[in-house]
C-alpha cells in the first residue's frame, strides 16, 4: 500500500501555541495534500504543494516537503480552539483521481 | 466550489440488509469517487463512478458488495450490500471539477453502524 504515515497520531496544544505535523509517503508523487476533517465528518482542503516545491504558505499554514526524505509537514501557527480536528496528508498522481490519504494526526486546541 | 449532500448523514442497519447512499452535487463534476473510512482510519478508496458505465473498484472492494451508479454529471449511489458489523464505516463521495483538476471536494459523509 501507498498510504503515508503522519506523526504525531494526536496531539495537544493551547491555544496560541503552533503544531506541526508530519507526514512521510513511499513513493514518488505529483503533489501532496493536507486536508482537515471535523469530528468525522467530510473533509476540507487545506492546501496543495507540487513536486517541485519546497515551501507553500497559505494565511496561518506552512507546508513544507522534502522529495529526498519522502515527507511533508503542516505547521499551524498561532493554534485556535477551532483549529481542533484531524489532519490528514495525501499524495496523488497528478489528478485527484488517485488520492491516497495518510493516516492523520487528531489535533486538539484547548483555551 | 459547488455544493455536495450526501444522504443519510448516519444510519443504523441490522446485519444483511443493504443500505443506498446518495450523493448530489448541484452542478457538473468531471468525476465522483467514493471513499470508506473506518473507525478511527485513514480514507481508502472504493471506486470512481464513471458516468453511464460500470465503476472501477479499487483492490479489495467489489461490485456485488458495494454496487455503484452514476446516471449523470451530477448525481452516484452507492450500495453497501449484505451489510455485517464490519462495515460500520464513514462512507464519503468525493468530486473533482475540471476547473481544479487536483483538489477534492468531499460530502459530509454518511456513518453507518450495522447491529
């Protein structure tokens, strides 16, 4: 299976403190994914960084990737209590016909 | 972005009943897909629908359990058959417009329990 590995599987944090996340996956990919899901419900998209890219913000997310290693991490600055949910990477083949999801870090923001 | 409901949002089904689930976007989607997430898992894939032909199952899943339609550009079912506890899962469709041919758009997902 392709499916990534993300670290930490949970995490805790008060508000106003960051959370990175990492994600690593096996093999060679077009983009790579982080999306946000709510209490099991469906998910978001947060933002997407390509192949070729080494760094990608976008408001309070940083996303980096690292080809070489075959990893990625999502770096939340500032954390908020709505920030709480699960986080998800996930790589596809150039199209989102193939996505395959990472196994997620549950975040939890609390005041 | 359009919109996606999807229906049931949850169900609760007795062990070798089958259940529909629904998926309507309000507007023309190149392709729709559906995904499986069990209890406290990643997403996998089921299938993609493919308009007006049988859907393409990813390895592992089968059309005799889980049957999938998709009459038009903006509408798919699917069927979790025969149903045991085992699939107990959040079901989710995914759409992909051509306008953001690598962005996912998902439903609110429906999570089924089997008793």
């Amino acid at each position: 299976s392709q499916q990534g590995e993300e670290d930490p599987q949970a995490l805790s944090i008060q508000e106003g403190e960051n959370a990175t996340m990492n994600c690593s996956y096996k093999t060679s990919i077009n983009n790579l994914q982080w999306y946000r899901q709510n209490s099991g419900r469906g998910l978001v998209h947060l933002i997407l960084i390509r192949s070729n890219e080494r760094e990608k913000h976008s408001g309070r997310l940083r996303v980096t990737l690292d080809t070489s290693k075959k990893s990625s991490s999502l770096l939340i600055t500032a954390s908020r209590a709505a920030d709480t949910a699960s986080y998800f990477c996930a790589t596809d083949d150039g199209t989102a016909s193939k996505l395959t999801f990472g196994t997620g870090t549950r975040l939890q923001v609390t005041l | 972005s359009a919109v996606i409901s999807q229906k049931p949002s949850r169900d609760i089904c007795q062990r070798g009943t089958s259940l529909t689930i629904q998926c309507q976007v309000d507007s023309q989607v190149t392709m729709m897909f559906w995904y499986r997430q069990q209890p406290g898992q990643s997403l996998t894939l089921i299938a993609t629908a493919n308009q007006g032909s049988e859907a393409t199952y990813e390895s592992g899943f089968v059309i005799d359990k889980f049957p999938i339609s998709r009459p038009n550009l903006t509408f798919s079912t699917l069927t979790v058959s025969n149903m045991s506890p085992e699939d107990s899962s959040i079901y989710l469709c995914s759409v992909q417009w051509a306008g953001a041919p690598t962005e996912a758009f998902f439903g609110q997902g429906t999570r089924l329990t089997v008793v």
